[in-house]
C-alpha cells in the first residue's frame, strides 16, 4: 500500500487524534449514508484501491467498510472541504450502510420534520 | 431561546468539547453544503426556529449561518443519527454554503474522480 501523496497530506488538517471527517454520500440516491473517521493511512487506501476504508476509533484501528458485513462501497469521488478537515465521498453503496441494517445512519431518529 | 428538549439531550454523544457533527444537505439538489459543529444551544436553536445554527470553534461561540453575509438556510429537517454524534440538517440554502462564495464547500479540490 502506498503511502498518501505528500501533496494531498500537506491539505489535510487533522484533529489531535490525527483523524478527520469523512461524509458519505449514496452516488444513486444523493441519500448521506454515514459519517466516519479517516487518517491518512485510510484514506490513501481509498484513493488506491475505491474500497471506502475508515479509522475505528472504537477498535483503534484501520476499517474497510463491509469486510465483515459484506456491505462495501465502492468509491466515485473524494473532495476535500474548503479547511481541509473533511473528505465527502460518493460511493456506491452495497446493502445497509448502517450497523443496524438501515439503509442509511440516519433513517430512525428524526429530530425535526418537513415545514410543509 | 428555549433549551433544548431533554429527551433530545440525551440521545446526544459530545466530544470532549462537548459539541457533535452537522452535515448540511441542500433540499433542491441533494448536494452536500458543508459540515459544521453544534453544542446543545445552537441545535435547540436550530430546532425552534429553523434557522441553522452552528457552533464557531475559531471563535468560540454561536454562529447564525447568514447573518453577515446573508447567506442564510432555513432548515427543512433534522435527523440524528444512529450513534447520536452527528445530525444531518436538510436545508434551503440563500446564496453560497461556503465562506469562499462557492455554492458548497466541496467544490474547489477533487481527490478522486469519477472511476468511468
């Protein structure tokens, strides 16, 4: 695995665990599916490979997503933000995004409904 | 400015800092604005009045997205995610999302294209 480009690591501006925010995003759907943690490491495994791969902050570890589950994306496209402390990904999504097996992190819990 | 709603409060999970993710999606096109930071204040605030509000690190208080640069979004929903530390807000968006006059703070620097 190569390390990320000195070029693209220089943009980032990690928090002081060495992480940023990745927001993803269904390329078919336009539906934000979840949100996780990078370090450099994962993300240049992304842009090596289009496995989406996180950081667990929880494990301590590196994360391709739907290894154990079987529900990987495929990544489209990486943008970095303006500040450089999040990447937006548009993946294609396979199965539930989430660990509950929703389709996405944020179908259960709606805090403020449609001003129709 | 009401608190916020207790039983809201507490399906929240803050960072040490005590404030949690906002992902911002525009209503119209789907596209992903920005991502911002909220404490409990600025989402009750955001709740009440749908006016989003976020939560300045830099300057360490409540920011009303808009108020000076006019650049306002009036919120359309709020949903809470499964882990309870990042909230997506679907909004109308007046303007450019973004500080530098993009329309979303995406715009400006692609990782990664489109794998065709």
């Amino acid at each position: 695995m190569s390390a990320l480009d000195p070029a693209v690591a220089s943009r980032l501006k990690r928090n002081a665990d060495g992480l940023f925010t990745a927001v993803v995003q269904e390329r078919a759907t336009g539906q934000v599916l979840m949100v996780a943690w990078m370090d450099d490491d994962a993300l240049a495994r992304t842009l090596e490979t289009r496995e989406a791969t996180y950081f667990s902050r929880s494990r301590g570890e590196q994360w391709v997503k739907g290894l154990t589950s079987g529900h990987t994306q495929r990544v489209h496209s990486v943008r970095l933000d303006c500040d450089g402390d999040t990447v937006l990904l548009e993946v294609d999504q396979v199965g539930g995004a989430c660990h509950t097996g929703d389709h996405t992190c944020f179908d259960a819990d709606l805090l403020l409904g449609p001003d129709l």
